[in-house]
C-alpha cells in the first residue's frame, strides 16, 4: 500500500504513545443541567485536543459511535477567529516542543500532518468497533489526508469521499474552476462499515399506488428472480387466467418465490393445481442447461377449471379487488408482475453526493449563528448543522456517543440536541476546542440551544438537555513516572477503574471510601491518600465490604506475605508502579 512521507513524519508517528494523561477538571458553573439535574452525559473540552483525546481513552476507548471532525483547511487564512493553518502559535510551541528546531523549516503541508497524525491516532482508538469517522476537508489537504487515513485507519476501511455542496451560487469573478463542493472523508473503524438509511422522501412514497383498494400503497416489481440453473424447483409454468397461455420466467431466471407459496398466490385469482406439462425442453431453455440436466418431476401451476371460467373468477377480482401479491398487468391482458409494498420497503441509501438542498450551504450556517448570537457572526467557518444531522442519521443509532475534537461553533452539539428532540432519542456529544472562545462561542452556543434562541419566525424553541464543561487539569503521572503531587483520589480511582475494566464508573466512596466497584466477578479497590504511605494489612482486609474473585487492590505498599495472598484470592498492585499507562 502507498504511504505518505513528510518531514517530521518519523517524530509523530507514535508521538500519540507519549502524550501526558491529564485529568478534566469539571467547572459547574459553565455547564447546564436538564430538568431532571442531569448533564445527560454531554461533554464541552476546552484544550488541546490531542491532551484532551488522551484524557478520554480511560473511559471512552472503544465507545465512541461516531466521530465528525472539521480540522482546519490548511489555506493559509490566517485573519479568521478559527486559524485556518498551523501557525497559530500553540502549534508552533507543540512542533517546537515534539518535532523540534527543524520544524521551523517545514512548509505548512508538513506542520499540517505533523499536527493531524496523532490526533487520528488517537481517534481511532476512541472509535468503536461498529463506530465510522467523517472529516471534513476541501482540495487543499484531501490528498495528503487520504493518504493519511488510509495509513492510520486502513485503506480497507475506507467507505467513501462525500462531496458537499456547499454553495447554492457561485461568483461570476471566480478565477478558474470555482469550487462548489467540499469533501467528507469517512471510514469505518472495521472494513464494511455500512450506513444507515436516510428518511424516505415524499417524492420517493410517490411512486407506491393504491389502484385495486388494497392495506397498503404499492409499486410494480419484477416477478422474477436470478439463478433459474441453480433454483430449477423454481422454474416451471403458471398458466394464465384470462387468456390461457403458460407463462415462464425468462430465460436465466425463476419465479420470486417457492412453488407452494406462488399456488397460494395464484388461488387468490381462481382455483389452480399442480399438473406434469411435460415441458422439459422449455425449462431447460429457460435454466440455459441441456435437457438431460432438467430436474425431473417439476409440475406446472394450471387453471383447474376451464379458461372460460376461470377469467370470469378472476375478473371479478380485477374490478374489485384487491388484487393478489402477483398480478396480471395492462388490464388483465398482460404479464406477470408483483407487488412491492411501501411498508416493506426501507428507507434511501446515502450516496456520496450531498446536495445543499437535503444539508445546508454555508451561506444558511451563518445565518444559524446569527440567529443564535443576536445578530452576530463569532466564527467564520460554520457547518450547517443540517450537514451534521446528515451524518448522524446515517451513524448514530438513539444511544450514540458523538465525538467532535474541532468543535468550533459548536454545530455538532446542536445537531444531536435537534436530532434527540425530533426522535427522542438520548445520543450523547463530546465537543473539544482548543480556542479560548471554547466558552464564548462553542458552549455558549449549546446553552443557548438548549434555553431557546431568535425571536418571531426565527424563534427556536429550547431543548431539555443539559452538559458539564471541562478544562484541562494536571498530568497525572510525571515523567520520573511518579503520581503527579497535585493529583486528587478520584481522578485516579476513575483512571484505575477504567483501565481495569473498560466499564463506567460508580462513585462508591459511600460504601468504602477504597471501593472502586465490581467488574466480572473481580472486586477492585484503591487504597491510597495524596500525601500518604498506605499499606495493605490485616486490618485493613478485615474493614473492607466486598470480596471478589479475585480481589485486586492497589495500594503503597503490602504487609501481607504473597502465597498468602494467594490463598486468600488477593492480587495486591502497587503505586504507582503497577498502574497501567495509556
């Protein structure tokens, strides 16, 4: 498979591996609650979001849904709220700091990857088996970034190259070919990742008719299916009510459906048997097989009385119907057909053609923030969040976890609070902003989402959601490897639990102020204080509430002999030595 080098390549590559885990430290004040005192489990990061992405794995490896990403562009704008390059300067201090001197040198392509590799590393860890990944990119970066993507997630894992159009008019002064499409570049974290279906479309239900009083609108389908040489119990004669005359599948195919369910189907017009045509040869013809390999024995489905009376039977269900599953078209005087029912039918596949007219245009994601911000535009790169919804209809099922690291306007946010309130389902978001307009704009937006916005016809009605914002607190671990001196219990016992188990956390303090919880039959507790030297002991055994199989605790130090241990069904870990790194 080709890949993509670049300078400083050889630095990032596994740079993801030494990201410092630093905790999210949880500020009340700046998050909303629902009704109900819930955050609903909705997260706003403000951080660098490879930190932050780092941050999330304890709880969130392997269980985010659906990731949509809109990284910047690379063009070189560099007068944009949102940096649309990598020279901001937190960029230059992590090139500065990770690649080293030399980064300097590199053209913004190079610092561009250099910044992107590690945080689609870390993506992918995030992402769940069953789980896709949308970026949003334009003709700058595609190359390089498909390129990337194929590296990182796989090329077999590659599911398509959305164009978006994002403009409903181009200028006339355009030099060139104006560009009237972005790009959505998505992949599954498995190879065959396959979307979900779109809502069906009025236009589309148009065409199921209801022309002989039937339960249910239908369409006209083929009464035939492929691979008559291989289904030849399925090819044979079915004899025609009105005029008499045998009718076959054409050649290569057979009937839709099994000889007994297709007699069932054909009583519905008049009385019909089962007889020997004696019709080898013209089954052979259809099953393009030579006659000595027709499969003996196969009978035709005939009319039992007279073709006089058997069109006037079938006649009378014509004019009033309903008709049978398999019908007779052009009045009664035609061929076969079957019906398709429009409840059987699901509904549209995504193709990766994205009109403005089903997604939005950038033109109506200004017009949503000026809605929300009373009159303002803070951002000047939004996505409609009509876009956003497009990506999560076909993705997150109603108890999906969303993930948003470039969450600028915070349009993710609003689109998952919108697709909850139409469906009522409980999809959750994680958004991740790196700007100091983290509060201003990315979660000021989602308060104003959930309070209700706009005023007369452009008024939006609030939702009852709710979220906690988060800033980046300290490492956890130094680099000597020793805990951190500023470290709170709980944000190591949620570090701890996560890595153990990979399962979500219950504050259990109430219980045991050492208890973590309990996790396939194991028991797991964390004997620790900042600023103590705690020991595994009797005493301490004896106090403790729950007892597993096996009971594992960390703690400072053991008092307690190890084949004692064992006897008792104790695995002791020491801190911080025997904590797992992420």
């Amino acid at each position: 498979m080709p890949t993509l080098n670049w300078m400083g390549k050889e630095k990032v590559v596994n740079h993801h591996r030494d990201v410092p885990y630093r905790v999210l430290e949880r500020v009340p004040e700046k998050g909303v609650l629902d009704s109900r005192g819930s955050d609903c489990g909705n997260m706003v990061i403000h951080g660098d979001n490879l930190e932050a992405l780092k941050a999330l794995l304890p709880e969130y490896e392997g269980g985010v849904d659906c990731i949509y990403i809109d990284p910047p562009y690379n063009t070189g704008n560099e007068g944009w709220v949102y940096n649309d390059n990598v020279n901001d300067p937190r960029i230059r201090k992590w090139l500065g700091q990770v690649v080293g001197k030399e980064g300097e040198d590199f053209s913004r392509h190079d610092k561009w990857l250099c910044m992107m590799y590690p945080r689609l590393q870390l993506l992918r860890k995030l992402l769940a088996p069953t789980g896709a990944i949308f970026i949003s990119i334009d003709d700058t970066e595609l190359a390089n970034l498909r390129l990337v993507c194929d590296e990182v997630f796989g090329a077999f894992c590659f599911v398509a190259n959305v164009s978006w159009q994002r403009t409903y008019a181009t200028r006339n002064d355009s030099k060139g070919i104006p560009a009237e499409v972005e790009h959505v570049l998505v992949y599954g974290k498995q190879p065959e990742w396959q979307p979900g279906r779109l809502p069906r479309t009025a236009e589309m239900d148009s065409k199921y008719k209801n022309p002989d009083n039937d339960d249910m609108p239908w369409r006209s389908s083929d009464a035939f299916a492929p691979g008559a040489a291989t289904h030849q119990g399925m090819v044979y004669a079915i004899q025609h009510p009105f005029t008499g005359e045998l009718l076959y599948p054409y050649n290569g195919s057979c009937w839709r459906y099994q000889q007994d369910l297709m007699l069932d189907y054909m009583t519905g017009w008049c009385p019909y048997v089962l007889r020997d045509l004696d019709d080898a040869e013209r089954r052979a013809e259809v099953c393009g097989i030579d006659v000595s390999e027709v499969r003996e024995g196969v009978k035709g489905i005939v009319l039992a009385q007279s073709v006089e009376e058997s069109r006037a039977l079938a006649s009378k269900i014509l004019k009033t119907g309903p008709w049978p599953r398999f019908y007779f078209t052009r009045n009664g005087k035609g061929g076969i057909a079957r019906k398709t029912y429009l409840d059987s039918v699901g509904g549209r596949l995504p193709t990766n053609y994205w009109p403005h007219s089903e997604v939005g245009h950038t033109d109506e994601a200004k017009k949503e923030l000026k809605a929300i911000f009373d009159g303002r535009v803070p951002f000047d790169t939004p996505k409609p969040t009509r876009l956003i919804e497009r990506v999560l209809q076909i993705t997150a099922k109603p108890d999906a976890l969303v993930l948003d690291s470039f969450a600028g306007s915070g349009t993710t946010a609003h689109a998952v609070m919108r697709l909850n309130a139409a469906d009522g389902g409980n999809r959750r978001f994680i958004l991740v902003e790196m700007m100091d307009y983290a509060d201003t704009v990315t979660a000021e937006r989602v308060r104003r989402v959930i309070s209700g916005y706009g005023e007369g016809n452009n008024a939006a009605e609030g939702v009852d959601s709710g979220f906690s914002y988060y800033e980046l607190g300290p490492a956890l671990f130094q680099s000597d490897g020793a805990l951190s001196p500023v470290v709170k219990r709980a944000d190591l016992a949620r570090y701890v639990w996560a890595n153990e188990t990979r399962a979500p956390y219950e504050d259990l303090t109430d219980e045991h102020p050492y208890l973590l919880g309990e996790h396939a039959q194991a028991v797991y507790y964390l004997a620790w204080e900042p600023g103590e030297e705690m020991t595994l002991t009797y005493e301490l055994l004896r106090e403790l509430p729950r007892k597993g199989s096996p009971t594992v605790i960390y703690a400072d130090r053991c008092a307690i002999a190890p084949e004692r241990l064992d006897e008792m069904g104790i695995v002791f870990k020491r801190v911080p030595d025997q904590i797992a790194r992420i």
